[in-house]
C-alpha cells in the first residue's frame, strides 16, 4: 500500500471504533490540496503576499472584523464565501469585490464565535494549495495575535513567516510550528521573509540592497536559524501590483518621466513631496503610492526616463523580478512535488493529537493510535526521504553544493536510474553500494559532527534501499 493508503486505512479503522472528530479530520486531510499558512505580525504584509501568491486582488489589505478570523483561500469553480463557527455549522456570508479585494459581511456574527473563513474561487494558482491568511500576531484585540501565536489553531503543511523587525512573539510563533512535528522538529517547511522590503530605508533606491544584508543577519542569526529553513527579502506590495499592473497607471507613471530632472528629483524625496501636486493630479498620485510605494514609483518612473518605449507588461516582469517573490513561488512548487507526504505526515500529528485527547475516556484506543502512528512514521519510505530532506534544508549542516544537489537528486523519484543521476553507470546496483559506503564513511569520521553524522546515516540508508530494490528487480 501506499503511504496515503496506509495512513488513511488507519484513519479508518480507529474512526469506526472511536468517531473522534479529529481522525475523521486527518483522513480528510489526505484528500485536500496542501495548506499554506501565511503569518506574521500586525503590519507586516500578509494579505498582500497572498494576492501575489493567487495573482489576483482577493484579501483585503485595510484592517476589517474579517482580518480577526484566520480565512482560508481554496481553489473551487465558482464563487463563494462563507464562515465556520466553533461549532462546525457553515454560514454563507455575503461578499462582494472591489479594487482593493473582497469586502466579506459577517453580518450579526461575532468574529470570536467564528473558527474560519472559507473563501472559495477558481484562481488557477489555488490548484495545488489552498492559502491561509491569518490574524496578525501582535494585535492589542483579543481575538488577534494570542489566538494565532499560542493555541495554533490552523494545522498547516508549511508556514511562510513574514519578519519586519525581529520580536520574541516571532520566535515564539516559529517555535509553536516547529513543536507540532510528531518527529523532531525541523525548520524545512517554515520559511521567513523579511516583508516590505522595498521599505527598507525609506524607499530609497538602495532599499532592496539594504533589505538582503538585514535578511542575511536575521538568517545568521541561531535562534531564526534553528527555525525555519531561509530568510529572504521581499517586496510584497511590488508583486502583488506585478500581477495586476494596468496600462492606465503606467501610462500616469509614463507622464510624470517626462518632468525635468531637477523637478523629479525634488518630488521623489519623499511620500509628501510626491503627493504636493496640483488638486487634479493628487488622486492618481495617492493611487500610484498605494499600488507601488515610493521606492515602485521611483523604479518605473526611472524605468520609463531610461526606456521610454519600454510597455506595461514589460514594466510588470521587471518588478515581479526585483520584489523577489518568484523565490517564494519556487519554495511553494518544491512543497507541491512534496505535498502526499506532506499531508500524510499533517494527518499523523492529527491522529497523534487525538490519542492525547482519547488518553484518559479511552486508553486502549490512543494505543492504537500511537502503535499505528509509530509503525508507519518508522518504516514508511516516503517519510524516511522526507525527514532526509528536512535534515539537508535546515542549515545545521554545512554542505558542498555537490552534496546537496545528490541528496535532491536521491530522493527526486522512486525510479533507480533517476535517483541515481549521474552515478547510475553500468551497474545500479554497484552504484548504489559505491554511494552507500561513501556516505557511511563520512558518518563515522571522528571529525563529524552529531547533526552531520546522523543526516549521513540516513543518506547512506536511503541508499541502501535503492540497492535493495534494484537488486530484486534484477533477480
């Protein structure tokens, strides 16, 4: 069987007996599209990642009642919105969209009674995840950032932390996230972005040069090290206009090139120097300033005196590639290719919170639970690569480029002649023993550290495997 089958079989055996609310959860969990969460504090740009994300202008980026419950973004062929309360019941909610995204009614519902919101819509990118939105950490409400940082209550695949200056309830978001792994934790599925990053100083033209050196230290630091696989800096705000620029703000943005040089420079000083125009001019200007900010204004407005003939959609491009977001696309599409496994190993620490919950009403049940729990966590292959690919992204290893590009490769595919690469040769079956015994050499150097030794031993066993298949193919 495979991995979902034995975990949904599992599922299915323990729900029958105990109808535990939470393994009928897990086994639902086999069935969906990877879940995202996007999370961060108060501020930091999450609603404008996730329009980026979706390339389309859905979650509102003003705060609103609907900014207090964490709102769920998932693929489906019509439109519809609606709220699930604590008590499971789903409500329609009336809705409609404007320029600056959804406008969601709760109506006379009480957004502490509400658990989700459920925004169903058929953007292309929803397809292969469905993107979760949540309440801001931080917050002076009640229902705010203690609901996301402390009780958790969305059980993502992966997390996308936004960071804008480093705070305890940051590392203590990414610590809560990195205990629900029912192994030991590792940061590979949380991902830290230094957000606004065009903001950096300013919105001076060095800023995203700034950004990168300010996400380096966070990276370098141990404590974020520890806990999510990379920082990086992005400009949200940019992409998200990337992905809806019009010809009417370029062509406004082309208009304000064509000002002298000395006139430019003297409106580009700041927010309120761009915005002291003429009366008939202030709206496109506080519109343009709103969809870019004052380092996207002065990138186009550069962009368009430099290459006058340069088009939106060209402009579009350029500022998708500077704002760094399809570095976050990248990390979404290798967590896709990963994403089977990944439910299977969200709907085992399910199965692993119910047999806490079923501890005490009963024993014999969570027993179950754990035995099957540990039984396919142990001998399941897909979640032996996974936790060899968690090991080799965490950063506490140092590894050659080589190295790394064998271990992607390694557990790239089932198929031998491809997780082999270019060690295949002649005779799989000798290459894989050569690989074998080249990685359990490294693991038993006295100069190896503990964290490299025992992510050298699991290369080295994953090898062993593909020699194992290899040869009872060949026999």
């Amino acid at each position: 069987m495979t991995l979902t089958e034995r975990v949904e079989e599992l599922c299915r055996s323990v729900e029958e007996r105990s109808g535990h609310a939470g393994v009928a959860g897990a086994r639902a969990r086999l069935r969906e599209p990877m879940q995202v969460a996007i999370a961060g504090r108060v501020k930091a740009g999450k609603s404008t990642l996730l329009n980026a994300l979706v390339g389309e202008r859905l979650a509102a980026t003003d705060a609103s009642e609907c900014t207090l419950v964490p709102t769920w973004y998932r693929h489906d062929l019509g439109y519809d919105v609606r709220a699930v309360d604590r008590r499971g019941a789903s409500i329609p909610l009336a809705f409609s969209r404007g320029e600056n995204g959804l406008d969601i009614d709760l109506g006379d519902h009480d957004p502490q009674d509400l658990e989700r919101i459920v925004v169903s819509w058929p953007a292309a990118r929803l397809e292969a995840m469905t993107l979760i939105d949540t309440p801001g950490i931080g917050s002076a409400r009640a229902l705010d950032g203690d609901r996301t940082a402390t009780d958790r209550p969305v059980a993502a695949d992966a997390v996308i932390y936004l960071l804008r200056h480093l705070h305890e309830r940051d590392l203590q978001f990414l610590e809560a996230f990195a205990d629900d792994s029912i192994d030991e934790p590792t940061p590979a599925t949380a991902f830290g972005l230094l957000s606004r990053a065009d903001e950096v100083g300013g919105g001076r033209p060095e800023s995203l040069e700034w950004a990168a050196a300010v996400a380096g230290r966070y990276a370098a630091d141990p404590r974020i090290r520890s806990l999510t696989a990379s920082v990086v800096p992005v400009a949200g705000l940019l992409a998200e206009t990337a992905a809806t620029f019009r010809e009417d703000e370029a062509a406004a943005l082309r208009e304000i090139s064509s000002i002298d040089e000395a006139g430019l420079e003297r409106m580009l000083v700041s927010v309120d120097r761009f915005r002291d125009a003429a009366a008939e001019e202030r709206p496109i200007r506080h519109h343009l300033l709103a969809r870019l900010g004052l380092f996207g204004v002065r990138y186009c407005i550069t962009a368009f005196r430099d290459r006058p003939g340069l088009t939106a959609a060209a402009l579009s491009v350029e500022l998708q590639a500077i704002s760094g977001i399809e570095w976050v696309q990248r990390v979404l599409g290798d967590l896709a290719r990963r994403s089977r496994v990944l439910r299977a190993r969200t709907a085992l620490a399910a199965l692993g919170a119910a047999a806490e919950e079923l501890a005490e009403s009963d024993p014999a049940i969570a027993a179950e639970i754990r035995a099957g729990v540990e039984e396919i966590w142990t001998t399941a292959d897909e979640l032996a690569a996974l936790r060899l690919w968690e090991l080799a992204t965490a950063g506490t290893v140092e590894l050659e480029d080589g190295d790394r590009a064998e271990i992607a490769t390694l557990i790239s595919s089932d198929e031998p002649a491809v997780a082999l690469g270019a060690a295949v040769g002649a005779d799989p079956a000798a290459a894989a023993l050569q690989r074998l015994d080249h990685w359990r050499r490294r693991a038993a150097h006295p100069l190896t550290t503990r964290p490299a030794a025992e992510l050298f031993e699991r290369i080295a066993r994953e090898y062993e495997r593909l020699h194992g298949r290899v040869t009872a193919a060949s026999g």
